[in-house]
C-alpha cells in the first residue's frame, strides 16, 4: 500500500509522515527513520582505543603454538614470525622506549602457507587482517586498485575505527610480481612496478594517508579517514622464482631448493639476503623497510599428507563434517590421502592444490546428498577417479 510504511506497517493518522524510495516501491515512516537513525549511531560509534600493556602480549611460544594448529611444518619460520609480532606489539605498548619496526618478508614457493600464517597471526592477536594482491595495485592516478584502498579495507576490517586499524596487520602478497626489470631506476613511470614499490614504501615507512571510508577515487566534498601508517604491521610474500640463481652466483652454492640441503659435503641451507632482492628487482628502499627476511620451505607429500588431517580446520575434517550433517561417517583411507598429496604435488601449487583435487574427485558423491540409507562410507585410492564407487562397499543404516 502506498500509505503504509514497509518497516513497521503502520499508516496515517498513526505516523506522522511517510517517505517513498526512489524506486517508488516502498516507504519509511518518520519513526522508523528515527529508530533506524538511532541503531546506526549506537552501532557506528568509535570504540575506546585498545591499551596494548605487557599482560596482553602472548609470548613467542605461545603464538608458535597456535600457528602449529593451522599451518603444518615451517617451523623456523613460525618461530622467527613469532618472534617478530611479540617485538612489534611491545613496541606499541611501550611507546617511550626507541625500538625499530619489524616488517617482515615471507619468501616461499606457492602454496607454502605465507598467507595462512599472516592471517592465523592476526586470528590470535584479535587485530584487523587485510589481504592484498601486489599484481592488482597503481600508484596514485592510474586506472586500477590504488595501493591506498589497502588500508580502506583494514579500517573496514576493524568496523571503521582507525585507532584500532593502526594496530592491524596488512599481508601484500605476490610482492615478487612488481620487481622492477633490471636494477637500474627506471626513467619513466612504471605502473605495475617500480611505482608501485615506491607507494608502499609510504605506507610501510609510517605516513598519515586521508582515504576515504567506504574505497574508491577521492573527490572534492568527501569525508576522509585520517590513518596513521607507522605502527600497522606490514608482512608482503611472494615466491620469487629465480632467486636462488642470483644467491648461488653470490655464494656459488649449487641449487638446493627453499630449504633443502645438498647430499654430500655442503649441507649448509642456502640463504637469501638483501642483496639478492635488490638484485631481484626490489627497490633497496622498500627492502630496507622489511629488516626480517622468511625463507619458508617447499612441501612434500608427507607435509601435504599432514596438512589434510592435522591442522585444526584440515580439508579432511571439512568433508568429515559436511556428511556427518546427513548422518554419514566418512572414512579416508592412508592411501588416498597419499595419492590426493602426490595429485597436488603434481600441479606444483603446494597445499593449495590438495582442495583443488579433493573437490574434483568429491563432487560426484557430494552430488548424490542426502543419501539417507548410507551409513559409513570408506574412500580409498581406488575411488579417487570415480567417488561413487565408494557407494559401492558402503555400510548401510539398519532399517527401524
């Protein structure tokens, strides 16, 4: 009805005044405006800031051992995270004392866990977590993601109160992907590169960035959040393929892969400095601002074979869970879970490709849901090409 409001039903005399959407197919009463107007202040309201004091901080070991549950194996690079984020939250909380930022660069193969391990550290804290993907990112004025709508997302992870985003953590990954060609300065402006190394340089400094809330182009009129840089922490990842070359010809080692060591008299890990990211194509600016430097290792199948069942969110106990709903207990067997390791480590994309085979060789028996006669179903080796075979040894519910 046109005279009625859509939120409480309510009509004339009752209200006092009655809105129409542009649309011209609803209507607002004046005091659910006022309600509306009410809930919108309570809930947009800046929270208190958050003391950061000692008793808050968990210990390295600590946050260690939460990284443990989600993210199996690397563990020198757990530690030396663990490490890093203790240092950086107590600089925050002790803010009279001169302590330097410790930014942090992961360097690892695709699908190593760089991005799990930034986004289980910012689980933990309790602190906004914002994703980046360097590839995506301009600089200022050009047609694409402005690196500042990075921190558009951050405010909005943390409900839009910029004192608790300048205690966040932002992870840009793919950072290998915007190394300049060559290392000398280019004399043109580089969109995807060199340019945009230069504008998260600012922000990995520390600088005072006016964004606008909600993302986008800034325009004359527009209200801005203020945001303070200098104690967010900044994490960015990337495999760099290639890397190694330029470390051997300064070390002259033979190829050993992330972490792995040579058979025979030189065991020592080959290790990467910051030379070889400049070499690489990073700016020594931008290198200099990410003083820890994370070598994580490539996995094989019995890390990925780990990886399916271990972690406390393990894709293994997600399907478990998606047929337990329908009263089914589904069995994986050891030699499916190596042959789903030995799939993934075929498409070279780490534990990222353990889901990618698992749903493809899922999809039929999740299909088939609800199967309300099954009762226990076993998924062997056999069964990974055609899951429904697995139906075929299945044990069925008694009938009542």
């Amino acid at each position: 009805m046109a005279d009625r409001c859509s939120f409480c039903g309510r009509s004339y005399p009752v209200i006092a005044h009655l809105i129409e959407s542009p649309s011209h197919n609803a209507h607002i009463c004046n005091e659910c405006v006022d309600r509306a107007h009410q809930f919108l202040e309570q809930n947009l309201k800046k929270k208190e800031p958050v003391e950061w004091v000692m008793g808050e901080i968990p210990s390295a070991r600590d946050i260690k051992a939460y990284l443990d549950e989600y993210v199996i194996g690397q563990d020198e690079a757990k530690k030396a995270l663990a490490v890093a984020v203790v240092s950086h939250y107590q600089r925050l909380s002790h803010p009279e004392a001169t302590l330097g930022k410790s930014n942090i660069l992961l360097i690892g193969p695709t699908g190593t866990g760089k991005t799990l391990l930034a986004q289980s550290l910012a689980e933990m804290l309790e602190v906004p977590f914002a994703i980046a993907d360097a590839t995506t990112l301009t600089e200022a004025g050009y047609v694409g993601d402005d690196v500042e709508n990075v921190l558009v997302r951050l405010l909005q992870a943390a409900n839009y109160d910029p004192q608790m985003a300048e205690r966040g953590i932002i992870y840009v990954d793919e950072i290998d992907k915007i190394a300049r060609k060559g290392e000398s300065t280019s004399i043109t402006r580089d969109v995807s590169g060199e340019g945009v190394q230069q504008a998260l340089l600012k922000m990995v400094e520390g600088t005072v960035a006016m964004i606008p809330p909600q993302g986008g182009r800034k325009h004359p009129n527009q209200d801005l959040v203020s945001i303070n840089t200098k104690n967010i922490l900044f994490i960015v990842g990337g495999a760099f393929d290639g890397l190694e070359d330029i470390a051997r010809q300064r070390t002259n080692k033979r190829s050993l892969g992330f972490g792995r060591e040579y058979k025979g008299e030189e065991t020592e890990e080959l290790r990467f400095i910051p030379e070889d990211m400049v070499k690489f194509g990073l700016i020594p600016e931008f290198v200099g601002r990410l003083p820890l430097m994370v070598q994580l290792h490539e996995l094989d199948e019995k890390s990925l074979v780990r990886i399916l069942t271990e972690p406390a969110n393990a894709i293994v106990t997600q399907y478990q869970t998606l047929f337990g709903f329908q009263g089914i207990d589904l069995e994986f067997t050891e030699s499916l879970l190596h042959e789903v390791a030995r799939r993934a480590l075929e498409r070279k994309t780490g534990a990222r490709g353990l889901r990618a085979v698992l749903e493809r060789s899922m999809t039929d028996l999740l299909f088939e849901l609800p199967l309300e006669h099954v009762k226990h179903i076993v998924f062997d080796s056999s069964h990974i090409d055609n899951s429904l075979r697995a139906l075929e040894s299945s044990t069925l519910k008694k009938s009542a």
